[in-house]
C-alpha cells in the first residue's frame, strides 16, 4: 500500500495505490494484476481535472498487466495538504474496483446492506456529468472519463439516469460528428497498415456487453497510432448496455478515425434493434427524447462500412461472402426505363461477387434487402460459411448466403488474401449447427484452403447475457491481433466475462425471441433510408 501526489491547479491530489498478487477469479490470463484504487483529496470542482492525470499512470504500466479502475473513484471532501497536518488516522476505505473477485465486491446493486452500509458513498451525477469540449476535439482523456462515466452509472444508477452523466446535448455531437466520418468511408475501407511497427486488433460481436468490452481494450490496448482496431459490427442489442457500448466505440473513432474501424453488423439495422431490444432500451434510458436519440443512431447505423481489407491481405466482414449481381438476365420494371429488377434468381446461376461490385452497392438503408437488386450490403451482413462446396441461398437465415471452402478458395486466390475473419455466430447459432465448431472459445476456423483460412470470431463471452434456460453457454470471448510484416498469422487472446453483472433487466423478451437470428419475419424490413421521412440529423 502506497500513496502518490501530485499537484493539480495548486491542489496536492494523493493516488492510493494498491497491488493485489492473487488472481481474481474471472480473469484466465496469469499475470499480475493490479487494483488501482484512487482516492481525490479534492472539491468536486477539479476531480475531473484529477482525473486526466491516468494517463500518466497509464503509460507506466505494461500491456500485459490489467489494470482496473474503481469507477469513478468517490470524492472526499477538500483537506489541507496532508503533508502539513500532524500524522491522522487511516485514510478511509476506498471504493472498491468493480473488477474485483466476488470475494471483495460491494457492489451497491448486488451486495447485502450490511455491505452497502460499510462503502462510502459515490459520487452525485453533478460531479460526473460529460461536457463536450469547448474545442470539439477529443482527447484520450475524455475518453477515459467517458468510460469511467458509463461504467459507474450501469453500477450506480437506474437506465433512465444515463442522461444524467451522457446528456442529450453530449450525444448528439458525438453521434454527429461519428456519422459525418462514417458516410464519407467506403463500402470496403483499406486499413493501410504502413509502418511495420504496428498491429491490427480485430473484433467480433459484443451486443452491448459494456464491461467485457472495457475489458478487451484494456486488455488489447488501447487504439493508438501503433495499434489499429477493427470491429465487425453487432454491437448492439441483447445486451443491456448496447446503447453505452456504441457511444464508447464511436469516441475512439472520432478521436482516431484512421486507427479506428467500425463495421456494420446485421443488428445494425431497424428490424433487429425493434425485435432485440436497441430500440426499447433506448426509450427507456431517454425518455422523451429517446425517439431522436434512436434516428440518429439508425443514420449511423447506415454509415458504417460493410467490410475492410487490412494491410492487402485480411478480409473482414460481419457475416462474409456476397454474391454477383452481374446477372445475364434480368426484367425492367414497368415504368421505370433501365431500371433492373432481379426476380426469380436462379440458384444455379449464383457465383461470388466481386470487390468492385462490394464497393458500388448502396449501404445507406435501414435493413439490406432479402430481394431485389441491392443483395450484397444483405449477403455481407447475414450470410454464413458451410461445408459443403459451392454457394446457395441461406434457407435458414431467409436472407444471405452459405458459402462453401471452394468459394473461400476462390475469393482469396482471386484477390491474394490470405484470411477472412467474420463474426456474426455466436454459441446459440453455432449450437445449433452441428457441420461446425462451436464457439467455446470465442473463435472457430471453419476452412483452410490451399490459399489461407476462414475464421469466425465472436467477442462477447458468457453470451447472450439473457438466457431462458438455467444452463448457460458460458462461452469465453475472443479478439485477434495481427502482428507485421505479414500480418497473416492471428494470434488469438481468449478472456472469460466480467463477473458479477451489474444488474439488469433484458430490453426484449429474451424467452419468446428466438435465440438466433433465423425465421426471420422478412416482410416487415424497412429497405428505406434513415433519411426518408424524417428531418436530416444534420438539422436536428
């Protein structure tokens, strides 16, 4: 147990340090992990300032060891400098990290009250309310409050308080300034590693599991100018906190939007946010304005790339593969002169599509088609990878493709690739595919070929975060980082959920709802645009 100062604005501001050797028990990894338990000897008026001085402590410590933050750390009331004083007691007890075993939590939502009556009480939300900057330019440093924000009100304060610390105001420059750099990225963005020094992290699915993703980026690093990232898509619904997931992901890539990479998944889209529980979550953390708050996440929705291309030679994409649209024979549409309506396809006459085609489809629609002439943003997001050979329609899905190791062969030939690392199956999908790996261990590769491999990922451990039934996947989570000069062998990094929860009530009716995306009620997709119908966010 050590204590540290420094001075911020002439206050001396002590950091209580204390390391912890035991393992906590959630935690897979054997290192040394360390508890940082922060207690400001400050007003209120510059806890916030306190605060920017982590980053200083950040950068001392190694990639390989964990660090947990107590979130936020409680304010005391405004001492003289400690040094001044004669010696005093004991400072008191800290708030504990909520990272901590389950031996050491007293977390107010889960604790008995013999505990709660023991920890000192948090910070008001007037304390820890965000405020965009005064320049319009983030910091790490806001970003690092931000999270520390989010993670203290998912423990603290009921849904409808989010708007409390992440205010309406807040949000909407933040979901602004994100979908005015998604829209302008194209369909397949390049992730152009360039300096041999750095490595790409590749993500799959998280479905609003706020604290195992604030997990995965202290664990992985943070994005950095060395570090790039790359998530493919779904991160929202199912999980109580997709809403708070999504805003945290948008912050590092306003703040570093060419080291930072978000790909749309197929809950990116109206109808599985209304059927999974976005929408509702977002009503019932804000209220009267939720409605503006979930249009404007549905524009950004619509921004997000549907696929990357890293360093020439890893594809990424939510679901996969796409079919051609260059079709031989097509029907015109009544009415409408060269306009080109597919009808009827002809399984026998589908083959892959092409990366020139990729990028000339139009993403900008609130669900992708099942049908039509605009398949591929559909393809990309549902489609599936099988073991039999060739490409046919995803029966299962209703929407999308499988796609067998010939195709993957053919794409990566085709292109001089050599991986494709898609997401979009999680245990529940996969438990019920029995020509495939099961996804224990947050990642399966499904085909290696002459050419390369086919891997899928998924991120988000212990998943769903409901579940009907008393026996659980407990899967573990995975992330992939790709080291140069190749960037062709992934390493793989397993990571158990963070445990105990706080508590949570599911958005949608987790015991109704089918457990994967399959029977799809089709008809009801809005293939529309954010845009149609409602004012521009732009002028909101």
């Amino acid at each position: 147990m050590a204590y540290f100062s420094f001075l911020v604005g002439g206050n001396n501001t002590n950091v209580l340090l204390e390391w912890k050797k035991e393992k906590p028990s959630h935690i897979l990894p054997p290192h040394v992990h360390l508890s940082l338990l922060i207690d400001f000897i400050a007003g209120p008026a510059i806890a916030s300032t306190c605060r920017l001085h982590l980053s200083w402590i950040f950068r001392r410590i190694t990639l390989q060891t964990l660090l947990y933050i107590s979130s936020p750390p409680y304010l005391l009331p405004r001492t003289p400098n400690p040094s001044s004083l004669p010696p005093s007691p004991p400072p008191p007890k800290p708030h504990p990290p909520a990272s901590m075993s389950t031996k050491q939590i007293s977390n107010p939502d889960l604790s008995s009250s013999a505990t709660e009556a023991s920890t000192p009480s948090p910070p008001s939300t007037r304390e820890i309310t965000l405020a965009w900057p005064s320049d319009g330019i983030l910091t790490v440093e806001w970003i690092r409050a931000l999270t520390a924000a989010l993670d203290w009100a998912s423990r603290h304060l009921p849904p409808s308080g989010l708007p409390s610390v992440l205010p309406f105001a807040v949000f909407h420059r933040l979901v602004l300034a994100a979908s005015n750099i998604l829209h302008k990225e194209r369909n397949c963005v390049t992730v152009d590693v360039g300096d041999e020094s750095c490595s790409v992290v590749v993500v799959g699915d998280v479905h609003g599991q706020l604290h195992d993703v604030i997990f995965l980026l202290e664990d992985a690093g943070f994005p950095s100018e060395d570090r790039f990232f790359v998530f493919n898509g779904d991160y929202v619904d199912r999980g109580a906190w997709g809403l708070e997931t999504f805003v945290l992901l948008l912050a590092w890539k306003i703040f570093l939007p060419h080291r930072v990479f978000l790909l749309r998944g197929n809950h990116e889209s109206k109808y599985c946010t209304s059927v999974y529980g976005f929408e509702k979550e977002v009503m019932v953390k804000y209220g009267d304005q939720g409605q503006q708050v979930y249009r404007k996440c549905l524009r950004c929705f619509e921004g997000l790339p549907l696929a990357s291309i890293i360093a020439g030679c890893v594809y990424t994409a939510h679901g996969g593969l796409f079919r051609s649209m260059n079709l031989a024979s097509s029907k015109r549409s009544k009415g409408k002169k060269g306009r080109k309506v597919v009808t009827n396809v002809d399984t026998n006459s589908l083959k892959l599509g092409s990366l020139e085609e990729l990028q000339n489809a139009r993403r900008t629609v609130l669900d992708p088609p099942w049908e039509g002439s605009n398949l591929i943003p559909g393809d990309v997001l549902w489609s599936d990878p099988s073991v039999k050979p060739g490409i046919s329609p995803n029966e299962e899905r209703g929407i999308g493709l499988l796609w067998g190791p010939d195709c993957t062969e053919e794409f990566l030939k085709k292109y001089n690739l050599k991986l494709i690392i898609r997401s979009h199956e999680g245990p529940d999908a996969r438990d019920k595919r029995h020509d495939l790996s099961g996804m224990n261990d947050g990642y399966t590769i499904d085909h290696t070929v002459e050419s390369g491999k086919l891997i899928t990922l998924f991120s988000a451990p212990d998943y769903p975060q409901f579940q009907a039934t008393e026996e659980r996947f407990n899967n573990r989570g995975a992330y992939i980082v790709l080291h140069p000069p190749d960037f062709t062998s992934p390493e793989f990094h397993t990571f158990e959920a963070i445990k105990p929860r706080p508590q949570a009530n599911a958005y949608y009716d987790f015991e109704e709802v089918i457990d994967s995306d399959e029977e799809l009620d089709l008809q009801s997709m809005d293939h529309g645009s954010a845009l149609e119908g409602i004012t521009a966010i732009q002028t909101e």
